[in-house]
C-alpha cells in the first residue's frame, strides 16, 4: 500500500469509529461517567481526523498547474451596433 492509501484508510476508519460513537452516544443506558469518557474519546479521534485530513490535502496535487490570476482590470472592448 502506498502512503496516501493508508492515509486514506485511517481516514475512513476515524470516520466511521466517531459515526459508531455518536450512535452509542444516543444509548439512555449509558452512565454519565461512561458518556464523559465516550466524548472525550471522541474529541480525541476528532482532533486525528482532522489533523489526517489536513495532511491529505497537503498530499493532493493541484488540479490546475496554471498559476493563480489576481484580480485585475478585465480587458474589454464594448462594440456598438448601429
């Protein structure tokens, strides 16, 4: 497997572990100590998540290899008909 593959699996595997989470979040049988500990985890996997995510888009070539255009006075010319 190369880099972003494996990236892209822990990805989807924080993904699909917090949609886990919200779900048991959801369980009335769940103490308030065992809620606290779940959130925590959550806030945990959460911070990972994003920090994979920002490290797949620094992976991510552009998709134009065209530099950026800064905003400027258009070149027009207006023509009128008679």
């Amino acid at each position: 497997m190369t880099q972003p593959e494996i990236l892209d699996q822990d990805i989807r595997a924080l993904q699909e572990w917090l949609r886990a989470a919200w779900q048991q979040l959801a369980d009335p049988s769940l103490t308030a100590f065992g809620r606290r500990e779940l959130r925590n985890q959550m806030k945990q996997y959460n911070a990972d998540l994003r920090a994979h995510l920002k490290r797949a888009a620094e992976l991510q070539p552009r998709l134009s290899t065209e530099p950026e255009r800064s905003f400027a006075k258009p070149e027009m010319r207006i023509f009128a008909w008679r």
